[in-house]
C-alpha cells in the first residue's frame, strides 16, 4: 500500500531530470501521473518506466506557455484517471544574461513559462477542483489536495545574471502564500520548494572555451556552468556538492504525501545548507 494509491498527479517538464524524477517518485508510492515534456519523445521515456513500475501514466505534451495548455493538461488527467489531487508546477529553463544585455523577449519568455504557464493551469485546476469539493463534502468525506510550486535560491536571494529567472521565481512565492488563503478552504495545500544547484542538463560541467545549448521553440540557449565555477559553487556548499535528482524530488515529495496535510503557504529551501 501507497501513501498515494488512488491519487492523480500532474507534473509539467516530467520528461527530463528533476520533473521525470518527481513523476517516478509519485508513481512509486501509487500515484498514477500525468507525465508533460515539450517534446514527445522524453516523455514517452518516462510514462515508459512508470508502466515498467507497475503505475499508471498517461502524457500531455506540448508547450505549458499555450493559453489552452492548463485547460488541457487537467483535462487529460480528469480524462484518462477520473479526477486530480496532485498538482507540481516543474517545467521552465534559463535564459541568463545582465539586465543592460537582456531583450525584451528574453525578459518575457522567462516570465511566460515559470510563473504566467503555473497561473494558467492552477486556474485551470481550480475549475476541476471546485466541484469535486462540492461533492466530496455533501458525501462526507475529506480529501487533501496538493500543489506544489518550483521556486529556485535565485527568488529568494537573487543571482547576477538571472534578472528574469529571479523575478519569476520570487513571483512564484507570492503566488504560492496566497493560493495557500484561498484555497484553504477547499482542504489543498500550496507549497513552493526553491532549489540550489541541482545536476541537471542545465548546469552541466563545460570546459574552457565550451559552450552547451538546448533548442526551446526555436531558440538556441545556452546552458551549463564552467567547470572552475562549478567547482567553486561547490565548495561553498556545505555538503560539498549540487544535489542530485532524485535528491530534488524527495523534498518536492515531502509536500505530495500525508505528512504535509497541516502545512500550507511554505517555501522549503533545498541547497544543501548553503
């Protein structure tokens, strides 16, 4: 028995790192997933290792900046599970540069697809969610739902270079404290967990003079860190490394299961002590 068994869950950019990680976790306490990649193939990958568990995925692809997209991501899990308890809003990526250097479609861009996309599909969700309550209550019973929100240390310290990153994930706090009032009262609770330097593909080790890129809908941006940055960052981490993951989706976990149905409006930090 799952902590999870009989619980549906959403989580954009699921087909890659800590997203595909967060999917796997739930999967493994009996969630059954709604797995989200911008491209098909990642998240076939990871509803192909949920099945491989023993779960149950079903995938919504496709760019979470679309104005239909939070419409039909809680459509296909209403559709295809019957209904929505868990809701992480993990998809984005950086696009880093100093304010004087930063386009307007850099600025945008950034804000579009970290705190505008989660607006969108929590909106969306609300929609679902009402209802269902409705009913829930005039049968008696009490069912907790979850959301959570990825935030990143650069919204809540800011970081040179990520003026865009940084205001949207400070955004996503505040967004976060206040869904936490409003929908107190549909028994969800709100939480925001902010990373530090996780392992991922967009701080992966460059060499001198190396630069590594993603395609996101055309755009080539860069990512990765220097491998002489990186060991600094390191070392002023207090257990000495970037997290893994695995190690991510555990903290974004903590606010998935039962043990977290009186916590609501909080922000985990999740940098290794630094």
């Amino acid at each position: 028995m799952g902590q999870l068994d009989g619980k549906v869950a959403i989580v954009t950019g699921s087909g890659r790192g800590i997203g595909q990680q967060i999917a796997l976790r739930l999967a493994r306490d009996g969630a059954s997933v709604v797995v989200n990649d911008l491209d098909e193939g990642p998240a076939k990958e990871t509803v192909a290792m949920i099945e491989a568990l023993g779960g149950r995925a079903a995938a919504c692809n496709g760019d979470v900046t679309a104005a239909d997209f939070g419409e039909r991501i809680v459509k296909t899990a209403v559709d295809s599970f019957g209904g929505c308890h868990i809701l992480v809003n993990n998809a984005g990526y950086t696009w880093d540069n100093v304010i004087q250097k930063m386009s307007d479609e850099q600025w945008y861009a950034i804000l579009e697809v970290h705190l505008t996309a989660p607006f969108r599909i929590l909106r969306a969700f609300v929609n679902h969610l009402r209802p269902a309550v409705e009913a829930e209550q005039k049968s008696g019973k009490r069912v907790v739902r979850k959301v959570v929100n990825i935030s990143s240390v650069s919204g809540v310290n800011g970081n040179p270079g990520q003026v865009n990153y940084s205001a949207a994930k400070a955004g996503i706090m505040g967004l976060t404290k206040t869904l936490a009032k409003e929908w107190g009262r549909y028994n969800v609770t709100v939480n925001a967990v902010a990373f530090g330097l996780i392992q991922t593909r967009l701080t992966q080790p460059l060499q001198a003079g190396e630069s590594g890129t993603i395609d996101v809908q055309g755009r080539t941006v860069k990512v990765g860190v220097q491998g002489e940055r990186l060991a600094v960052l390191n070392q002023m981490i207090p257990l000495g490394r970037g997290g893994t993951p695995e190690e991510a989706a555990g903290a974004v976990y903590l606010f998935c299961g039962p043990d977290s149905d009186y916590v609501s409006g909080q922000t985990l930090v999740v940098n290794g002590g630094m």
